[in-house]
C-alpha cells in the first residue's frame, strides 16, 4: 500500500508521531487510496517553523517574479488535469467531469493570482500640507495556516494558497482527512513549479490538527472553509489571539421558480445544484421555492427528471451522482430525512440509501425530495450536505423574496423569470452574497468575488480582486520634503 508523507521546508517527510491513518474510496469501501501521515503537534510546529523562516525572504521576492512561479504551477496543473482529476474522485467521489472542473478552477485561479501579482495597487492622494507626499501599498501579512473541506479538493485551496503566496506570505495547508492525496498533489506541483523551500508547507492528519494551526502563536492568519460549527470557534480563537482569519461556513441556498420562467431551464438549474457534487456543497441548491401557480407542475417535472438520474462510482462515465463522502454523511441524511417526515414534510422520491450492485460497496443516498416543506422545519432552516431538497409553496413574488430570507445563512441564490423587474427586484432583495438569475446556485467563476452574509461568514470574499483583501494589509506612508517640521491636523490651516 502507497504511504503519503507531510511535506515541510521542502522535503518529504515521515510524521514525528509515527502514526498513519487510511484515505478510501467513498464509492468502493475495499479500495484503499492509501495511508496518509497523521501528524502531531511536532509536525506542525515544524511546518510553522519553516513557513516563518521562508517569510522573510519570499516577502522580499518581487510580486510579479513570485507570479512567475504561480503561473507555472498553473500550467502543470493544466499537464496533470485528467490525472489529478481521477485521484480526486477516487477519494472523494464526485464524478469525473465534476473534478475536472474543479481542477480547472484551480488553473484559472494561478493565472488569474499570476496576472494580479502586477495590479497589488496602493494609493497616491495629495497631502494637505506643501511639499509633502502621501502614499499607500499593500504588503503580505506573514505565516497563513489554510484549513479547507472535503468537497472541493483542489479548487477551495487555490481560491487561498494561491493568492496568498502571490501576495508575499507563506503556507501551513491542512487538508482534510477525506482528502488527504489531493494535499500531497498540491504540495508536488508546487515544488515542481519551483515555490522555495518553507513557503508552502503540507501537513495530514484528521480534524484536530486544526486547532493547533489555530492556535498557534507564530501564524499570523487563518483561512477557513467548513461547517458553521467550526468556523464561529476559529473566530472565537482568532478573536481571542488577535488573529486575521477569513471564515467561509455554511449555505442553505434557495432558487425561486416563478410561473414566467422557462420550466425546462429551471428544472435542469435545479438537478445540477441540488444533486450535482451529491449536494455537498456549501453553494448547493437545498431550498426550491415555487410559485403557487405552477408548484404541482414543476413538482411532476422535477420528480421525473430526478428518476431517471445515474448513480455510481465516480470514475465511470455514465455517472451523474456519486456517493457521499463517507458512513456519517450517509447517517446525516438518514437523519434529516426522519426529522422531515416526523415533522409533516411530503417525501415525493428518496429518501434512504441507494442499494443494488456495486451501490452496495459505497455511501450512496439516493437523489430526495420533500414537498410542502414550511419555514418552521429544520429542513427548511438546517444545511444537510447531501442529495436532499426541500421544496416550498410561495403565493407571489414578494412570499417568494421572504421565504428565500429567512433563514440565518445567506451565500447563493437564484431566481427563475423572464420577468426584467422581478429580476432586478431579487438581486436588491436577496440577503446573498451572490445571486443567479436564470440559472443554479452553484456555478462561481475564478476572478468573481465568492462569500455570503449573515451565518455564512465573517465579511470576506474569496476569488477575485476582493481576495487580496484577506491576504494583504495596508501601509500608509508620508514622505515630507518641505525641509522644515509640519504637525498635520495640528497647525496646518
């Protein structure tokens, strides 16, 4: 069996701890991906050591020279794509035209970093005082420790790694345990496209190895994707430490299909953001909300499109569903779906584990959805992360507009009309940090602002030109030629 190892100051390296865990293959419970280091406080302080030590020099390095690197990491990630995508749904499970995808978000992120390592643009402003100039410019913030989740192996890092490197810090990465190979993927492209020794740095191991990045007191800032759960205790930690940290949490996402919309195109936007990634994801389509007018029609519609969806192994090329990540993701959705029915929810299809064939080998739920689903259901209210949809009857535009609210998460959106006023209406509306308009909740592009509000996260955006706002921090000069002492805001006028 393949042994993985950390990889820290630029070298492979066994786990102080001695210690190995198992990553397998949520599709085939018999294929074991590998053993994966299961590092120790050791280990990290190591990584943190290293990252520290490699600051003061990377942040040195010319921000277009270290765009240089970035780009030819990109381009090997362009070279291994069909490789690096069959290892993602090997350990993860989602099909493979689906990590694709997110592999080529992670090319377009490094071009994308690349490119802006020229446009880190300060400020020039005039002073209020002769012969004096004032200035401003951002500079790196020192030692990040990146935590994300499972579902996107490879595309949810680079929205941080990549930037943040651009932009002068160094690394501590911990991928999750579900997840472990594609970290080691990362660390070798990385190395291959030259990134210095203790500027990125790897460590494996399972859930508790984030708090002792969070905790430790030689980072300088977190970045996080995961549950809701996890994230508001980084922010207390962080709060506590004096930590910079970027927390990207939960969704609970509504699309609203009104009765002007094209039914077809809105039944495929639902299909791909509900079931797509077997709805693990934080932007997944969990909440449908109909008009009244056509919710039984719609109802049919979605029903017959959900039967006739292929389930499987990731790998093979009929696939539309995977599997769930793993036995506790498939309890969860045994869970809420007992809730829904206790609480007078109608199950139209699903509901309970795939079975049959090689659905036998894996975590496989079946595509669900429960009608007549009302806001004080915990269906409505509670993030599942899974294949589960609960839809709900609006009475008009406005009803629509308040159920899609009321809940305490507010990442994505979509609404479905062909009506230009309520289009415009849903984007002012909306409490999202992104909304679709005539198409799913899933489906962000590389140089766009990604984040939510409310119980989603903490300000932050992801992606885009916003992203550099996590990884850098401003500094403010004045220079003063006037040859002679000036007190601003003092004497000046």
């Amino acid at each position: 069996m393949e042994r993985f190892n950390n990889y820290i100051n630029g070298k492979w390296v066994e786990p102080l701890t001695g210690k190995y865990f198992q990553n397998i293959n949520p599709a085939d419970t018999s294929d074991i991906v590998g053993e994966f280091a299961e590092s120790g406080q050791a280990d990290v302080n190591n990584a943190v050591a290293a990252a520290r030590a490699a600051y003061k020099i990377w942040k040195k390095v010319p921000a277009p020279k270290r765009g240089d690197i970035i780009k030819k990491a990109g381009d090997i990630f362009l070279r291994r794509k069909e490789e690096i995508a069959k290892i993602m749904t090997r350990e993860m499970g989602k099909p493979v035209f689906e990590t694709r995808g997110d592999i080529q978000e992670a090319i377009d992120t490094a071009y994308y970093s690349a490119s802006e390592t020229r446009r880190l643009f300060g400020h020039t402003v005039p002073s209020e005082m002769d012969n004096k100039m004032n200035m401003s410019f951002r500079i790196p913030i020192g030692v990040c420790g990146i935590i994300t989740a499972f579902n996107f192996p490879l595309a949810v890092p680079s929205w941080k790694i990549l930037p943040a490197i651009a932009a002068g810090n160094t690394v501590v990465y911990k991928p999750s345990k579900d997840v472990p190979q594609s970290g080691v993927v990362f660390a070798e492209v990385m190395e291959e496209a030259g990134v210095p020794p203790g500027v990125f740095n790897v460590v494996l191991g399972k859930g508790y190895m984030g708090n002792m990045l969070v905790e430790h007191p030689d980072i300088d800032l977190i970045g996080f994707t995961g549950s809701t759960g996890v994230g508001f205790k980084i922010g207390e930690i962080c709060g506590r430490t004096n930590k910079k940290c970027s927390l990207e949490m939960g969704g609970k996402n509504p699309q609203i299909i009104m009765p002007d919309a094209n039914f077809e195109v809105a039944i495929d936007g639902v299909l791909w953001g509900a079931f797509g990634t077997t709805g693990q994801r934080c932007t997944a389509t969990s909440r449908l909300i109909v008009h009244k007018d056509v919710y039984d029609e719609i109802l049919d519609l979605l029903v017959e499109r959900t039967k006739k969806l292929k389930l499987g192994s990731g790998l093979l090329q009929e696939t539309e569903v995977g599997p769930v990540i793993h036995e506790k993701q498939l309890e969860t959705c045994e869970y809420y779906c007992k809730v829904a029915k206790e609480e007078g929810a109608r199950l139209v299809i699903g509901g309970k584990r795939a079975t049959g064939g090689d659905l036998d080998k894996g975590f496989f739920f079946e595509p669900t959805i429960f009608a007549d689903i009302t806001r004080d259901m915990r269906l409505f209210q509670e993030e599942v992360f899974g294949p589960v949809l609960a839809v709900t009857k609006a009475d008009s535009f406005e009803h629509a507009i308040e159920l899609a609210n009321d809940i305490e998460f507010g990442l994505s959106s979509s609404i479905y009309t062909r009506n230009v006023n309520d289009a415009f209406r849903a984007i002012r509306d909306i409490e999202a940090g992104i909304t679709y308009i005539n198409a799913p909740t899933i489906g962000a592009e590389a140089h766009m602002p990604f984040g939510g509000v409310k119980g989603t996260g903490n300000g932050h955006r992801e992606g885009g030109w916003t992203v550099f706002d996590i990884f850098t921090e401003w500094k403010t000069v004045y220079v003063d030629f006037s040859d002679k002492l000036q007190r601003a805001q003092i004497d000046n006028y």
